[in-house]
C-alpha cells in the first residue's frame, strides 16, 4: 500500500494539526504496525475430564438489540450468561443495560466458563486483573471463530476485589468494548467478609463508560483517523449501560463499585458539594486502611472501591458526582475547550456523571472501618532487579502507537520481555521518546539500568519532545523536534495482564506543569494496581510479582484504540 495515496491519513493530519511526516521515508514498521503481523489461532481449549468444578458457567457473546435512549433500539454486541453450577448469586444481570452480568466468585472456588462465540467475526474474553494461566488468559493467539467454543478453567486465586472480563481479539478489542462486550467480575474472601461493609442493595456496581448516537440511535465509533490517534470520545456519559443515571438511596452508608470502562476517557471523580471521596479500594482490592480525596482520577481499566456515606442527609436531598475540570493528558487541550479529540464533551471539562436523591431516612448504619486490609509491601529489597528496571518505554506520533519501540507482533520478544518465573520485578514505565532518552532504546536502556535492543523508541521526529506535560499554551508539552513536525505526548493508562502490582514512585522527568498539577493529588498510590496512569513526562516504578503460571502475558495501554493501533507487547514469563 502507497502510504502517500491514503486519504485518511491525509485527513488526519490536517484535522489533528499534529503535522506532516514524509512518508516517502516511512520504514517497514509502519506497515507491521498497521497489520501487527499475523496473529496465528490456536485451536480452541477443550473441558478438561480431571478438573472439577464449583462454578460452571455458559458465556455467550453475540449480537442483541436494545433500548438506551427514546426511539429507536440500539445494535449492539451483548454477553449472556447462564449458571450450569455454583451458588444463586453467581450471577446478577444489570437492569436494562447491554453489559454482560455481574459474576461474583469466592476466593479458592475452581471455575469452568465456556465461552461460545456467535458473532460474525473472531473473539476471546480476556479476565482483567484475574490472576490465571496463561492459556486461559485470553490472549488473542486463542480467538475463536463463530460457532467456537473456549473453556476456560481456572482456580480464583485472587483476594477480594472487583475486576472486569471484555474481549482482547487482535486489532478489535476496542469496537468490540464499545459495542457492549464488558462485565464486571467480583471476588469476595474472608478477610472482607470479617469487616461486614454493605452488602446486597447497599453494594451498587457503577460502570462509566462514553458513548456516540446518531440520530436513529445507533453507536457511532471510529469516524477517522484522529479517533485511533487520539482514543475515540463520545458525548453521552451511560452508567451501568443507562442514559441520566439516578440513584435513591436511604441515609445510610453504600459501597459504591466504581469502573471505567470507557475505551479511552479519562475522569476525574468528585462531589458536587465537595464533600470528600472516601476510598476503601482499587483495582486489586481494599487498601490498608480509607484514604479521603477531595478527588480521584480513574482511567480506562481502572477500578475504585468507594464507601459513600448518606448519614444525616436529609429526605429530599441531592448530590451529584461529576467529573471536574482538569488538562494535561491530550495534546491540545486548553480549559475546557473542545481539543484535538473533537469531542462535544471534552475531556477535562466539567460534567455530571450520576445523581443521587436521599428518598429514606434510616436510624442503622455501618460504621467505616479504620483497617480495612493487610498488604504484603514490596520493597526493591524483595525484587531481583533492583539496579536494573525492566522498561517499558511508551512512544507515540503520527501513525505510531508503540511499546519499547515496537508495534505489537506475535513472538517478537525481545530480551528484557523475558521475565525469569517465581520472581518479584522492578519495572519503569516511562515515555521513551526525549526526556533524557536521547530517543532510543539503548539509550533508555543505559539510563534505567536496563538492557535494550537498540531499536529506536522515539524514531520519526521523536528527538526533543517536550515532556513537560502542561508545556505553554497547549497544555501538553508539544513542540517542533528535529524539523520532522509537530509531535505529541499524552497520557497513558498502562495494563498488565497477570498478577497485580505496587507503585513504588512516581517522578516527573522535568518541572511540574499545570496540567499534572491538576491531577496529581487525584491518584491512589496505596493498593494493588493492574493498571496506571502515566501522564506525560512521568515515570512510574512498580513491583510486580511474576509467580504460580509460565507462559505469555501481554502488557499494553488500555486506551483500547491505542492498544488496536500496536500499543502492546508480551512478557514471556519462563
């Protein structure tokens, strides 16, 4: 294909105003990226006879049809489920909405799903932030065609938390997200059972996601280019699958279950009344103890645990939760203004998400407790790697979405993608191009302690990038570089699959701009995390265990389109 003669490049940069590469000189790896290599199908995992299950459960994922807005029913893509064995409360479907049940599972229950694909194109369900084999990870290598099914098994290995299953195809995860393939996973154990938080009505699962309508009410996703570059926004703010959500609560205390599972929007959570967020939870499960935030951020894949407290709230009373202003995350994006995603509702703009009516006045309610968890904390003592973070270098521009400087291939591992098994890692995720990198992965590699390959990781124009995060203007640190255009950093949420992992540190590569300032007191540091968000020009160290499963386990940004376009890579844990 002529890179010259494609018109949807051409409208991308003209629209984006990120600039114009000269493609006469593109090289071979923006083709791979664009196919990201071929992707070979494994056959489809059969019932094993000497694994016996607790919980069986029938997953089916296929087109539906149904009413979010007046007017019109909306087509979409829809998880179904039925429960072949295991306790009543297995499964809970959300009323109304198009997402998949809520599956709620107990620490050290041996689980069997099967998974049958009824869509006219490849899937496979991925168990985000389950900590299983990698055979039954979800891994793209296993998609299956219509009328396939995949077995699934596994024992829940993981503490109390709430996690997500979606689709993780090759190249279409993020259309299949958005179309309605996501669910919401919850692990219960002891250890929280002890603490009696609320539970039943009082425990309210709340999934964010964005969405785009056309007039007849059908999802509109991906219009052009710029949507892939920048992640794709819509317009319309849907909780749990629903339009205006509304709650009545009583004056009591809830456990809200807070998702994003938008594909790229970024939020920043708060009352309305400034009433302080008390967090209980994150991605992982229950902190040590509440940490109280006058706001919290929450990128696509991340997970909050919030105890919401309506005691001494009048009847009648009301409270929203929004999402508050903030900058720094896209290029472009200046207040509130529309920015280069093009979005009628930017992100960083000030918006409502949900509203809650006091409706009951009740005299009991739990108190929050003051210790809530134990957490074995990691120290680089414990890692094998303390000198020597394994990388994970982001690199972003026109056309290129990469990780450690490569598009996403199948076996393309490289040297420091080979994590030693049973072992405890130090890893750094960092924007590799400019910051002191000097725009390589040698260079990288030299100044985190790591060995890389040598390929380039800021390539086509990367040198110079302003990391700065706010930069002067354009709240986002884009300049001219090397005379090859105009480049851009933005934030990434960054994901592992497999066990979940501390943050260690985080630290800028230059001084704090605007817009990091207007996110930072939002993150939750204290936790098990799956996934971070990396703003522009910072570098965050975690510590991630790699035990119990050998095999591959991706790691990618869950901005979804970002991920589609080749912001992904493998571990081979071996």
């Amino acid at each position: 294909m002529k890179q010259a003669n494609n018109p949807s490049r051409r409208r991308f940069f003209t629209q984006t105003g990120v600039g114009l590469l000269a493609w006469a000189g593109v090289p071979s790896w923006l083709q791979a990226m664009e196919g990201m290599s071929d992707m070979p199908k494994l056959p489809a995992r059969k019932a094993s006879p000497n694994f016996h299950s607790d919980v069986e459960i029938d997953l089916v994922c296929k087109p539906s049809s149904i009413g979010i807005l007046p007017g019109n029913v909306t087509r979409v893509q829809q998880y179904f489920a039925t429960l072949v064995k295991g306790p009543a409360n297995t499964l809970t479907q959300l009323p109304g909405s198009y997402l998949g049940p809520i599956l709620r599972f107990q620490k050290g229950q041996k689980i069997r799903i099967n998974l049958h694909n009824q869509l006219d194109e490849l899937t496979i369900t991925h168990w985000h932030g389950l900590h299983v084999p990698a055979e039954v990870d979800g891994h793209p290598v296993y998609s299956i065609g219509k009328g396939e099914t995949f077995v699934y098994e596994f024992e829940m290995l993981n503490r109390a938390s709430m996690n997500i299953y979606h689709p993780h195809p090759h190249n279409t995860t993020a259309k299949q997200v958005y179309h309605g393939l996501a669910g919401a996973i919850i692990v219960n154990d002891d250890e929280e059972k002890r603490l009696g938080l609320p539970d039943g009505e009082f425990e309210i699962p709340l999934v964010i996601q964005d969405r785009l309508f056309d007039n007849n009410n059908q999802l509109i996703y991906a219009r052009h280019m710029r949507d892939r570059m920048m992640g794709f926004y819509g317009d319309r703010i849907l909780v749990n699958g629903l339009p205006n959500f509304h709650l009545d609560v009583a004056s009591r205390a809830y456990r809200f279950r807070v998702l994003n599972a938008s594909t790229a929007r970024i939020y920043k959570l708060a009352w309305d009344d400034n009433t302080p967020i008390t967090v209980i939870g994150t991605d992982g499960g229950l902190l040590e103890k509440p940490v109280k935030k006058s706001y919290v951020m929450l990128a696509p894949g991340e997970r909050l645990d919030v105890w919401a407290d309506f005691s001494g709230r009048k009847v009648g009373s009301r409270l929203v939760l929004r999402s508050r202003e903030f900058s720094g995350v896209l290029p472009g994006m200046m207040g509130g203004g529309r920015g280069m995603h093009g979005s009628s509702l930017p992100v960083g703009s000030d918006y409502p998400i949900f509203s809650i009516k006091v409706t009951k006045q009740v005299s009991d309610s739990p108190a929050l407790p003051q210790k809530l968890s134990i957490i074995k904390r990691y120290t680089l003592a414990d890692t094998a790697n303390p000198h020597k973070p394994v990388p994970i270098g982001i690199s972003e521009g026109p056309m290129r979405m990469v990780l450690n400087g490569r598009p996403y291939a199948y076996n393309d591992l490289q040297p420091n993608e080979r994590i030693p098994f049973d072992t405890v890692q130090l890893m750094e995720i960092f924007h590799a191009h400019g910051g002191g990198h000097g725009g390589t992965a040698k260079s990288a590699g030299r100044h985190d302690g790591g060995e890389q390959s040598g390929h380039k990781m800021g390539g086509m124009g990367m040198r110079g990038m302003n990391h700065e995060g706010g930069g002067k203007g354009m709240g986002m640190g884009m300049r001219h570089g090397g005379g090859m255009g105009m480049m851009m950093s933005m934030a990434h949420p960054i994901h592992l699959h497999g066990q979940y992992f501390q943050i260690l540190r985080r630290s800028l590569d230059g001084p704090e701009s605007k817009g990091y300032a207007s996110v930072k007191d939002g993150f939750i540091e204290g936790g098990w995390k799956d996934t971070v968000l990396v703003m522009p020009g910072e570098r965050v160290k975690i510590i991630k265990p790699f035990q119990d499963f050998k095999g591959l386990f991706m790691f990618h940004c869950h901005n979804l389109e970002h991920e589609d376009m080749g912001m992904m890579r493998d571990f081979s844990v071996e």
